[in-house]
C-alpha cells in the first residue's frame, strides 16, 4: 500500500510506471473500470490506488470541480 493515493490512470491512459510501483497489472485497471460500469478507458478521468488498497474510478462526467483529486500523487 501507498502512503498516499496514485494516480494508475489519468484522461484515459495508464501509467505504465504508476503500475509498475503498485505491483498491478493492466488486467487489474481494466477489471476495476469495467466494475464501476464504464466500457472505455477514454471514459474515464481516473483510476486511484487509495491508501487502503482499493480502487476508485472517477468517470468523466462525475468529475466535477476535481477538488476530490487534489491530494494525488501522479
């Protein structure tokens, strides 16, 4: 677990580093994607490892203010 949260995916590309840090795989961001009910990655404004191990996936069209993302360490 991190520390803080980390960005694996941002505006629909996966941080192939961020990935690397984490210990996950590509398989694992797709499956947390499709689990909150969105189809394509380009839907997706982000993926967060939060810092008790579980994903979050923030769409697009929920993003807001992005005032929620603001701790994050890309």
């Amino acid at each position: 677990m991190t520390s803080r949260p980390l960005v694996l995916l941002s505006d629909g590309s996966i941080d192939s580093d961020a990935l690397r840090s984490a210990r996950l795989t590509r398989a694992e961001i797709h499956q947390a994607v499709r689990a909150a009910g969105v189809g394509d990655l380009g839907d997706v404004a982000a993926v967060v490892l939060e810092t008790n191990g579980k994903l979050s996936v923030i769409v697009r069209s929920k993003v807001g203010d992005g005032s929620a993302l603001a701790d994050l360490e890309n």
